[in-house]
DNA sequence: TATGAATGAGCTTTCATTCAT
DNA sequence: AATGAATGAAAGCTCATTCAT
C-alpha cells in the first residue's frame, strides 16, 4: 500500500540526484574550459565530452550557451560572496595582529583555483556579459571593501591605526590580492621567476603596517 | 635625368606611406573590436568594415587573424616598454618624494586607455596566446619591477626607506596600478560606485610611506 | 467461481477503454497541432504536452510521428467518408429543391473544423503522403462527384433539369464546397472583409440552377 | 583615362548581373522544393546544392530560410497580382461572351505552374506566415473578385445578365479556378481519373450561364 | 503500462579564408 | 594593390526516437 504512493517519488528523487549530478558534472567541465579557452573559444561539443554527456543533454540542463556560462560563473561566485558575510571576529588584541590574520586568511581561501580562476573570466568576458561584471562588483568587491573597512575603523576607533580614511585603506589592502587572484590564473602561468605569493602578501602587510619610511621610535 | 630616377622612388614613397597607413587603420580597428568583444567575438568582417577597406586587403596586410592580434598586442605594448627604459631620475631630494613622484607618473602614462586596454587583452586571452602573457610577463611587468626595485634599492642605501625587499616592496607599489589597469576596461564601467583612481593611488603611496600604525615621533 | 473469470475482463475492459481514451487524446491533441502549424513544424513534444501523456507513452500507441499523421487523417476523413454513403433521399418534389437542398446540407457538415481542416492538412502535406492524398481522391472526393452526379442524372432523368453532362455539373456544384473547406482553416482567418460561407453557397446555387443570362419566361 | 574611371563601373555592373542570377538561381530552387516538400521538410543544403551554390554563398542573399520564403513567394505573386491589374477590355459584344472569355482566358494564365502552385503554398504555410495569407488576400483574391465584379456589373447594366449581388457572382465564378489551382498541384497529382480543367471550365461557365433548370424560351 | 532522461543525426547559421577579376 | 563574391568546415541548437527504471 505505502509501496504503490512511495515508489514513484523514489523514482523521482533518484532521478532528482542524478539530474543534479549531471549539472554539476557539466558546470565543472566547464569552468575548466571557460577558464582554459575563454567563453566563445570553448564549444559545447568538448564540455559535454568532458562531461560524458551527449550534446543533446545538454539542452535538458540550460537553454544556451549563455545561460551555462552565466550559471557556471554565478555558482561559483556563492563560495567567494559567502566569505563576505563573515563578521569581524572577536578579537581583543591589537587590530594590526587582526588584519594581519584577516587578510592573509582571505588570500588563501581566494587563492582556490575555482574562486580565483572566475575573477579572471569576468575580468575577461566583462564587454560580453556586463550584468555579471555588475553583480561582481557589487557582490564581491564592494562587500569586500566594506567588511575590511570595518577592520580598519574599529583599528582607528582603538587607536591602534592613523586615522586614514577606511574605504580608500580598505582598497588598498585588498588590491594585491585581487590582482594576485587575476594574475594566478593568467599572466603567472607563463612566468619564468619563481614567484610566491603567500609571502609577498605577508610581506605586503607588513609593508603597510609599519610604512616604507623608517621610524625613529 | 634626376627625376626619372627620383620619381618611382616618390611613387614608391607614397605608396609606402598609404601602406602604412592601411595596416595602422587595420589595428586601430582591430584593437578597438578586441577591447570591445574579445579576440573570438570579433569578426574580421567588422574589422575591415570599421577600417574602410575590404576582406581580401586585410590578407595583404596580415596572414590571418592570429597575427593580427599578435601585432596589434606589440604594437601597442612598445609604449608600454618604453616607460620600463626610463633611467631612474637624477634627484636629490628625499627618496620618498621620488617614489611619489615616480608612481603616480606611471599611473598617469599606463592609465591610457590603449596602454591599460591590453594589459586587460593579455589577461583575458592569455590562454588562447602564451607566448603574449609570457611577452608581457618578461618585457613590461619584469622590467617594471626590476625599476621600481632600483629606486627602492635606492632610498634604502640612502637611508631613506627601511631594510625592506626591494623586489617584493616593488610588487607591493605596483600592485594596484596593475589591479587598477585591468579593471578599468573590465570591472570598473559597470560599477555604480564613483571611482576616483588618481586619489587612491595617492592614497595609497601615502599610506605605504607612513605605514598603517601610527608613529611616535 | 463466475467472479473469479469475470473479474479480469472487466478490469481488462478498464484498461481497454483507459486505453483507447489515450489514443483518443493523442490524437486530438495532434490534430490541433498540425492544423495549427503543419505536420513537420509540429513537435512531438508539443503533442504529448497537450495530451498530458508522457514522451515514451506515445511510441506505446503510435509506431512513429508518420503513422501519428497518418491515424489523424485518417479517423478524421471517417466522418466525411460517412456522408458520401448516404444514398438519395426519396424526394417527389421538384430536383432544383432537392439539390438545393442537399448541396446546402453537405457544407452545414462538412463546414465543421474536424472535418475542413483535415481536407486542408491533406492539400499541405500532399507531397509528403502522396498516398493520404490518393486515398482523399478516391474516398471522397470521387464518391462526393458520384453522388451528386446521381441526383444532376435522376433531374435530368425527370425533365427537371438541362441534358448536362451530370459529372462536371457534379464538380461545378462541388467546387465551391471544396474551395471554401481549404480556404476556411488557411486564407479566410487572415481576411479582413467579413465574408458568409453561408449566404454565398445560397447564392451560389440559386445562380447555377436559374443561370446568370436572364430567362425569358 | 577613361578607363580607369569605367572599370570598377564594368566590373560592379558585371558582379551586379551575376548577383541578380545567383539570386533568381537560389529562388528557382527553392520554389521547386518548397513545392515538393512544404517549407519545413526543405533543407537549405538541398536549395543550395540544386542552385549549384554553396551553403555560405545563399546567406549573401538572405538572411535566413524564412525571409528566402518569404521573398519566393513575392516574387511568383507578382505575376498573379499582375493579372489583376488589366483593365476590361473594350468589347461591344454580349457579356456573357467576355466573361466566357475572361475566365478561360483567367485559367490559362493561373494554371502555369509556378502560379498556381504559390496559392497551394500559401494555403499549406498560412499558420507559419500568417502574413503572406493576409497578402494573398488582399492582393490576389480581393482584387480578382473586384475584377470579375466589375464585369458582372457591366453585364447587368446593359440587361444582358440578371439583377443579382456582382461580388457573390465573382466570387462563384472565381472559385472552381481557385479550387483547381490549389488541387493542380496537391490532389490531382494523385488522382487516376483523368481529369480536365479547361474543359471543366468551360463547362462550368456554360452552366453558369444558362442554369442548370432548363428554359422555356 | 508509463515515465522522462538520454541520445545523436541533422538542421540552420556563422565566419575565417580564398581567388577570380 | 584592391575588391568582394564564394567557400566549407565547424559551430550552436533541435527533436524524433530509445531505454533503463
């Protein structure tokens, strides 16, 4: 009795699981050619190969092209906007030793090749889909500036830093990091020099913390 | 007896002249379309269109469309390495004036729209084009560097800066004027936000000098 | 023990009429479908969305889209197939009032969507069923001729009309039935001018029977 | 001298002729196979392949299979729509003689191929191109009734046909010429019988005028 | 019996490249 | 040197049909 009303929505739910298996399957193959070969140089042909999907299962999962790269670009972004949402932690010691921490431990979740590699794709189809460098934008950067901004004027408000303005302090902070995850993915890649990035962004911030002209303290 | 000989060469001079000019025409088109669309999405029908010439003279001019974004990529980063040749400027002030004066001259000079617009080329279609992102990497990026650790080098030996890396303290400074070259023609025009570059360069170099903690002197 | 045997067949019977109602579904639901956009425009998809039926549950009844189109012209010609049985219906009275009588009857039946449309589907799809047409031909278009050539030959048999050749007078009198079946699901929707298949018909007999030359007596 | 001036001229002229023949080529084409097959079931390759012209070449003379539709059909229309521009001809003799001479000679010139199988296009693709049955409407089959009307009206005013409604007679005498020419090439293709339209006609024309109802003068 | 996810051949359309003029 | 009509390989997308469940 239980069997005849439960059978079909097992059905439905295994199929559920699959459905959205094969989307992901399809949204991973291809971040990765988006990310190797551009948006109009990857063809569907190879995503749905790389996916181990026919060509016509595809359309079962997004209405075009567009819409897949859409998708793809937006999935991925969740795990960068979901780091934004992170409150200032408590933190009772000098706001120097709480940037120090905060900053480096943003590099190393943006530092992910998913996350970073997406920057990189707006950065670069942003003349194709205007509306994803707009929501990039206001869902990543200016989320980002802010909560960095907090930092810096909770380090004022204690006088543990200058009173410098918080937003153009914040940008600067987080601009080696963006280029950073920019170049990770492009311009590196083709570099000859060895070239760390952890301890450059170490050394950034000790840069910005203690200043390039010497103190006679 | 002269101008029988001085003629042809004129014609030819000409010629050479309106030849130059028809492959001038044919890049400026091209970089246009490129920073527009991407290298994929632009087609050699729109560029030709946009130069006044027809399809058949642009393979007089170039042998396919790879080459033209190769050339159109040099052509326009010569400008680009001719900043990198600039000795360091005799100066006798204090270091950190000339480091001032020296960034925010490089902004002035990069932030030009064909300079900046294909570093944000070489970014987006690094993976399409290697040996450019490596061409970059090596003639404009290194070289940068290499400079900018000269004047650091500098002002430390001078006492002027702090015992710092002077490679890593020269990634540091030129990090948001990278950040700042790629954005421009990518993120920043679908940002809501105004966005005053030359303020948060200054900014920047303000607070890079005198550090985010405060002093005591 | 009775009940035992019965059972089955009844259920059976369910399932027999269950059956026969998706049939019935399908179908209807194809032939708006082709009406409205033709028989390779129509989606297979489309046909069982508007069944409510399932894409594998087609293939249960149908072996494929042909027979699909096939069936529905088919069991929709049944009906105007039907009407060319009737056999003359004992009348004493003058054959104009007979023929008036009964051309205006056949348009009042075959004017109804199912059975016009269809007439205008086979004219569409002729080249693609050459057979579908063949058969249209024969099963009621010759027999339609036939059967109006028998009441033209019993009027002329009693002196009540011309000695005319009953065949082509059949056609002549059939003309304007077929013409205003094809126009009626094709041209007439996109007309503009009001027009009245009815009151043309009428007219249209009273012409034929009286003559456009005006009589003498 | 001259020459260099005329010379793009020639060869534009040339080009021009031989564009206008590509063109009528891929009409030719496409009107045999839109008849043979309906629009849907054409395939561009089989137009293009019949034309002798390759797949690219036929989108420098369309921009797609709907406008090439579109365009076979204006273009085999204006021969029709001509037809309807003549004016009545001068004619002293009896009315009925004109109009038997009207319609035969109407039918002779519909009945070519390329004419009548338009109107059994236009009949089969109305719900796809709504736009070109509201076309044929107003410009074929409006502008024939009006024609046959106004020498109905003529006939009745010098006493030589009877008082009745000149646009429902047009429309009755137009109407076997507009069932033949739909069933010219869709049923009768398919029809054992042999059948003969010119004889129909005028049969169909002397029924018409002298009734089916025998006369006592 | 019924489902609907999956397939892949085949369609329309695009565009870098060629070549006769 | 310059043209632009012509090409055809390859791309995105559709849809009748199949099949595991």
């Amino acid at each position: 009795m239980n069997q005849r009303k439960t059978l079909p929505v097992l059905v439905k739910a295994r199929w559920q699981r699959r459905k959205n298996a094969r989307r992901q399957e399809l949204l991973a193959a291809a971040l990765e050619l988006f990310e190797e070969k551009g948006y109009a140089s990857t063809r569907l042909e190879d995503v749905v190969k790389r996916a181990g999907v026919s060509k016509g299962t595809f359309y079962l999962y997004f209405v075009n092209k567009e819409e897949l790269f859409t998708m793809v670009v937006r999935e991925n972004l969740a795990e960068a906007i979901e780091y934004t949402r992170d409150d200032i932690p408590e933190f009772s010691g000098h706001s120097a030793d709480l940037l120090r921490c905060f900053i480096s431990g943003w590099w190393q979740r943006v530092s992910a090749p998913r996350v970073s590699s997406i920057a990189r794709l707006i950065v670069a189809e942003a003349g194709s889909f205007p509306e994803l460098a707009a929501f990039y934008n206001e869902e990543v950067l200016e989320r980002s500036v802010k909560l960095v901004s907090n930092i810096v004027a909770r380090g004022i408000a204690q006088g543990h830093f200058t009173s410098i303005g918080p937003a153009s302090a914040a940008q600067a902070l987080l601009s080696p990091i963006l280029m950073l995850m920019i170049c990770k993915s492009s311009l590196y890649p083709y570099n000859d020099r060895a070239f760390d990035p952890e301890s450059f962004i170490d050394s950034f911030i000790a840069l910005i913390l203690s200043g390039l002209v010497p103190r006679n303290d």
